[in-house]
C-alpha cells in the first residue's frame, strides 16, 4: 500500500491533493510541477520558482470539494494578487476547519476539459472512466466505461466512444490532442487502481489534452 493511501486510511479522510499528485507521479503518471507553501512568502517564492500566471489552492483534510467552497483561484498573474489570494484561502479555516497551506501549480490555458476517473464495481471491480470534463461531466455526462486492467486498444476504444470525441481531433485550425498521451494515462489509471485496491474513488477532473501530453489540473482520490 502506498504510504500517503495508508495514511488517509488511518486518519479517516481522502489525499490531500499534494499527496495525490505524488501518487500519480510515483505511477509513471506526469503531473505539472507544483509547490506546497504554508506561509505568504513561501507562497510567493513558489509563484516565482514556477512562473507566472499560477492557481492557488487550498489544503485542507475537511475541504474535498475546493471549487465549491471558494478554495481555488486561477490566473494570478502578480504579488499582489497573489497575496490577497492567500489570505483568502487561508481565512477559510477561520469556521473551524483545518487549513494546512496552498497548493501552487501554474495556471494552464486550454481550450478542452476532459475528466478520467475510476470507482469500485461490486460485479465488476475496479471500472476506469473518461468523458468530457469541468462543468460539461454533469452536464452532457458523455461518459466512456472500461474494466481495469485497461490495454492501449481498450482504452483507445474508450477515447474513441465518447460522443464529443470530435474536440480531440483538431478541427478549425486546432492542433489535436496527443492521442498517445491520453492512452497511456488511462492505462497507467488502471494499473495504479488495480495495485492500490484501498482506492475507492478517484477523479482527475479537469485535466486539458495538449498538444504533447497532457496537464492534470485537479485529482481527488478516495479510500
């Protein structure tokens, strides 16, 4: 069992997303480069060690959903913004919460959001997804299906299904995804949930398909 799933498993709660991304990483999956920084100068010096625009996120064991609870910030593009930022994602530990600092990733410009995720079938079990990401996961959920192990042709099969798999393929002067790319993540996806079977739940969502390779914006992993 990997250390960080042992333990959120003792502590009763879902990784951290700076333990996710290790996680990934520690998989042979690529993750941007990111910085955690409990203080308003360790987070400035992170914006500078990563450059400009970066998001902001918050860290904290009882805030799973950041978006909704006002905990990440996108497109800071200076120190100022990135001050006022910080206060505000450390203030949301003032009702009670735990708050253990911030995430800083660079801010990625896309122009697609796609989603990968898996969860435990009681028939099947371990079940890997892909499908249109962001906002458009609730509300076309045009969402593909496959059973880990996934192959390269499995999950090629599964990019491939999804009715908006159009937007990967370049069209009006759009460079196309990296097809390789998105194969490899969901196979190396099922890989890592079928060893870690303490995983109940997990979900990259958004991550953006680039021309070479692909940017994972958010993971939230259960156990």
């Amino acid at each position: 069992m990997h250390p960080f799933i042992e333990k959120a498993k003792t502590e009763g709660r879902a990784l951290l997303e700076i333990e996710a991304l290790s996680l990934l990483k520690d998989y042979g999956i690529s993750v941007p480069e990111h910085r955690f920084a409990q203080g308003r100068e360790e987070a400035l010096e992170a914006c500078q060690a990563l450059g400009w625009p970066v998001v902001m996120k918050v860290v904290s064991p009882d805030i799973l959903h950041k978006t909704e609870a006002g905990g990440v910030v996108l497109n800071l593009t200076n120190k100022r913004e990135v001050i006022k930022a910080f206060s505000r994602l450390m203030a949301l530990g003032n009702g009670g919460r735990r708050v253990l600092g911030v995430l800083v990733m660079p801010f990625q410009a896309h122009e697609v959001e796609l989603s990968a995720g898996m969860f435990r079938d009681a028939q099947f079990g371990p079940v890997v997804t892909f499908g249109l990401g962001g906002i458009w996961i609730e509300v076309l959920r045009d969402i593909s299906y496959g059973i880990a192990p996934l192959s390269s042709h499995e999950a090629e099969e599964m990019i491939a299904s999804i009715r908006g798999h159009a937007v990967l393929e370049g069209k009006r002067g759009k460079r196309p995804a990296d097809r390789e790319a998105l194969r490899d993540l969901l196979v190396r996806l099922s890989r890592l949930v079928m060893t870690e079977e303490a995983i109940q739940e997990m979900d990259l969502n958004p991550f953006f398909p680039l021309e070479k390779g692909v940017f994972i914006a958010d993971v939230r992993v259960i156990v």
